[in-house]
C-alpha cells in the first residue's frame, strides 16, 4: 500500500504543473555563464567580460518600455565604456530577423544576441520586459530591474559598481 | 489627456517609425494608439488574476477557454494552466491564429485572454486581441488585467504555471 502510495505520489508530481518560480534568482550570485552568437554574427562569451562591469538588458522589439531604456544604454556604452562598462543586450523577441532589423536600425553600440527560455531561466525567469541585470567586476549578480525603471536608480547603481575595483 | 498618457503615445508613436518601414508585414504594429492600447478595454471586462484563479478551481460549471496572446518565448517559459498559445496580438500572424481558433467557436463561449509581457498600459498585445474577439461577436470575453507582468503578478503571486512550448 505505501509502495502504491508513493508510486502515484512521484506520478503526481511529475505530471504537476511546473513553477517558474522556482527558477532561482541570479542576486548576489555569480551570473549564469553564457555563449551566444550576436545578430551581427560575432560570438558573445558573458566570460569575457570578466573585469567589467556588466549591464545585461533583455528587451525585445514590440517591448515599448524597453524604447526608452535602449537610446540611454547606448549612451552610457559610449560614456561609461572606458571606465569599464559592458553593455549586452539579449533580445527576447521569438523572430531573429525582426531583432536584427532593429537592431540595425538602432545603430546599437553594443552586442546583442537571441535568448531562450532555456537562457530566460538561468537568469531566474524573465516574464516580463524590460529586465536589466548589474554584474559586477568580479562576474557577481549585483542588481536586478524589472519593469519600467526610473534610468536615474540604475545610473546610480551602475557608478557604485564602477567605482568599486 | 495626462502627461503619463501622452508618453505612452509618444513611445507608441516612436515604435510604429522605427519597425513599419522595415519590418515585414506580419510584424507591423497597427498605426494609431487606440486597437493596440490595453487602454481600450473596458474595466467591466477586465479579470483580475484572484478571480481567475477562482474560476479555475473552484467548482464552476463553466470555466473559461484561455488563450496567451503574447510572444511565444514568454509562453514557452510560462503560462497560466490549460492555457493556449495564440500568438501576439500585435501581429497580423498572431491574429491569424486567434482567429482560426475562434471562428468555430459559439459566440457565447466563455473566453479569457491574457498576455503579461510588460506593464498594462504597454501591452501592444492586449487590444487587438480584444478586438478581433469583439468585432467577430464574442460577448464573454475577459482580458486578465497583469498590471506589471505574467512574473510579478501572477507567477509572483503563487498562482499555477506550466512551462513548454
């Protein structure tokens, strides 16, 4: 009997519905490592970016919030860049080329790839747009932004983590 | 008209230049902001995730069809349980498919839509969907009212999700 119970115990919980919020969150964790090849056809190794400090957007073209944080992540590449900021973008759209349109379009003065769902979990689910991550120097999860957020915090944050070695 | 509605139209505005030159036509947004706003569904027919959740398991002798009609990536990660995929309403592809699956349907039948891919009031997905239901005669239609996203206000909250595509 209790072999039978337990039998239709693990059958029930396999066929349980999954949670996303089980994903764990990456905060105050190293970042889930990724390679990803970039809409412009080059290799993105989040590895790489060891010793810089790191702003990982995902955003997706039918994303109007993320309109508006785009033009100023391009900014901040341009102004932050050589005190060792990395901006990567990780486009959530599921149509590759309509990304890579935008992305031309934009003029986007940083890497770019294609997420997944697979990708979307490491990063502890992402339901919702935009997302942005701080990593600091040392590849640590520092920050986490969802939604529409004031650009003035995330600056803020983004000037502690650069000023840190 | 506020200052927060005159933002979101200018963003409207600032996403319909930069994708209908140079998008593919089953991508374009539909000019003007008022199909495509989640702002042109009236508040009687908005569901909150509470009631839905109550609807799905409480003894209801009529439970509701449930259609995601937001991006396939954020479907695969999560979706609410026993929902189906119909693709983003702000796509003339992702109409398509809802309204193939809604043709044979009697215009009585119970429907929920939903989508949680950015913040209500950004939602590109929501209107149209609502839309092409209420122009094709459905009078039981509710829009499931995700104020931030699918993550934080559903997911967030404890409610069920299955994962795949």
């Amino acid at each position: 009997m209790i072999v039978v119970g337990l039998f239709a115990t693990v059958c029930l919980a396999a066929l349980a519905p999954q949670s996303a919020s089980a994903d764990e969150s990456p905060l105050n964790k190293t970042a889930p490592q990724f390679v990803r090849k970039t809409l412009d056809g080059g290799k993105l190794d989040l590895g790489n970016f060891r010793g810089k400090v790191v702003l990982l957007d995902f955003w997706a073209t039918w994303c109007a919030s993320c309109q508006i944080e785009l033009p100023a992540f391009a900014r901040w590449q341009r102004s932050y860049g050589a005190q060792g900021l990395q901006v990567i973008g990780i486009s959530m759209d599921d149509d590759p080329e309509l990304a890579r349109r935008f992305y031309r379009r934009m003029k986007l003065s940083y890497p770019v790839a294609m997420g997944d769902e697979q990708l979307g979990a490491q990063y502890g689910g992402v339901l919702g747009l935009p997302l942005t991550f701080l990593i600091d120097r040392h590849g640590v999860v520092r920050a986490r932004f969802q939604g529409e957020t004031d650009l003035k915090l995330i600056d803020a944050r983004l000037k502690e983590l650069l000023s840190e070695p | 008209m506020s200052l927060r509605h005159l933002r979101i139209v200018a963003v409207a505005a600032l996403l319909a230049s930069l994708t209908l030159v140079q998008l593919p036509s089953h991508a374009q947004f539909s000019p003007g902001p008022s199909p495509e706003s989640a702002f042109s569904i009236p508040k009687a027919q908005q569901l909150q995730p509470e009631e839905l959740s109550r609807l799905l398991h409480g003894q209801v002798a009529n439970k509701p069809l449930i259609f995601q009609v937001g991006s396939h990536m954020l479907f695969a990660q999560a979706h609410i349980v026993g929902s189906e995929y119909m693709g983003p309403g702000s796509q003339s592809a992702g109409l398509k498919l809802l309204q193939d699956r809604i043709s044979p349907l009697p215009r009585k039948t119970f429907i929920v839509i939903y989508c949680g891919c950015c913040p209500w009031e950004r939602c590109p997905n929501m209107g149209p969907a609502y839309k092409l239901l209420h122009d094709m005669g459905f009078t039981n239609v509710k829009a499931l009212y995700l104020a931030n996203n699918l993550g934080a206000d559903w997911v967030g909250k404890g409610y069920p999700v299955e994962s795949g595509r």
